[in-house]
C-alpha cells in the first residue's frame, strides 16, 4: 500500500490511528495484552480498510512503541493529525 493510498483513505474515512496496550514475553516477544496490570508498553498502529474487503483492514506496525499510555496518546493525536489531516482521528482499542 503506497502512501498516497493511505491519504485518500483517510478522506474517504476508511484510516484511523490506534493504540493498544503490549505485554513482554518471556521468550522475548510481545503480544497484545488488555490488563492493565500487565501491560509493558502501548503500541501505535495505522489501519486502513482494503476496499476489496472491509473485514481484512490492512495495518502498519512500522511506528515505535511507547513506555507509557501519555505517551502514545499524544503521539497518536500528532500522527492522526499528520498522516490522516485529523488529530481526533485515533482510537484506543
């Protein structure tokens, strides 16, 4: 998915930036985790809806992850706002 691909599915509404919460794993990696009790870090994804089909929505992980959830919000807020023209346009999930 190019970047211009992106751009016109944020004004068709069909782009959103999100953040979730992340737990460490013993063997190194991570995984989504909704306790909060548990969680390491907050990870900031874009996701786009595949026009082919709604239901496979087409995600970048490429952005850096945040120690705590201040932080990923207000870097969520910028990144709605620079990728998508609209700082409202992120959510937690």
């Amino acid at each position: 998915m190019k970047y211009s691909d992106i751009k016109q599915a944020a004004r068709e509404g069909r782009a959103s930036v999100h953040l979730h919460g992340f737990c460490n794993l013993p063997d190194g990696g991570q995984e989504y985790c909704d306790d909060p009790e548990l969680i390491d870090g907050w990870a900031i994804y874009v996701r786009v809806e595949t026009p082919d089909d709604p239901q496979q929505p087409f995600d970048l992980h490429e952005l850096p992850d945040h120690q705590t959830y201040v932080s990923a919000e207000g870097a969520a807020r910028t990144i709605a706002l620079q990728l998508l023209g609209d700082a409202e346009a992120w959510n937690h999930d």
